[in-house]
C-alpha cells in the first residue's frame, strides 16, 4: 500500500512541476498584444489557462493528499522498517579478573 502511494505522490510532484512550467505568467497576456505572437497555442486564446489551472489544482490535491497518507503511514507503520531507527550498541562489561594496567613506563619489580 505505502508503495503504490509513494508511486502516486511521485507522479503527481513530476504532474505539478509540468503543468506549473508550461502555463504563461501573468505577463505572457501583455506580450502577445504587442505581436509576440503567444496568444495562438494548442488549446485556443483563453482555453489553455481554464484547462491548465484545473489540471494543476488536481494534482495538487492529489499530491496534498499523498503527502497527508504518506505521513500518516510513516507515522503508523512497523517500527521495524523505520530508515532513522539506530540499534543501540550492546553494552561490554569488563572481566571481573583481569588487572588493571599500570601507569606507563612502570615496572613493577617485587622488593
């Protein structure tokens, strides 16, 4: 389930990100009546701003809502496949019989 979301949320970013850079600016509309020549695309004058708007408010909301189930999994799933999850490491006790070394450069010669 988490990966089919995943799949989804991925392509409704790459869906936004296209739709966001193929529509005109604001400015694009002012350009075209001095004879730039922008105003005839695909989709008519005023066609392609109605579509476009829709298509992006779409996947927007699918990508809102993605990122609202992907959450909700991350925050709900096994904690076992958790990436931030650090295993503590395991805690050495010293043998009870071992001598504890001396200072550095002493010998310890019997009297």
């Amino acid at each position: 389930m988490e990966k089919l979301v995943l799949v989804i949320h991925v392509l409704a970013a790459l869906g936004v990100i296209g739709l966001v850079l193929l529509q005109h600016g604001k400015g694009a509309d002012m350009g075209a009546a001095f004879g730039s020549g922008a105003s005839g695309s695909l989709f008519g004058v005023s066609g392609s701003s109605n579509f476009m708007s829709r298509a992006t408010a779409i996947c927007v909301a699918v990508f809102f809502a993605t990122s609202m189930a992907l959450a909700y999994i991350a925050s709900h799933g096994d904690a076992k496949s958790s990436v931030v999850r650090v295993d503590p490491a395991p805690v050495t006790q010293p043998a009870s019989d071992a001598v504890p070394a001396g200072p550095a450069g002493s010998k310890d010669v019997p009297n």
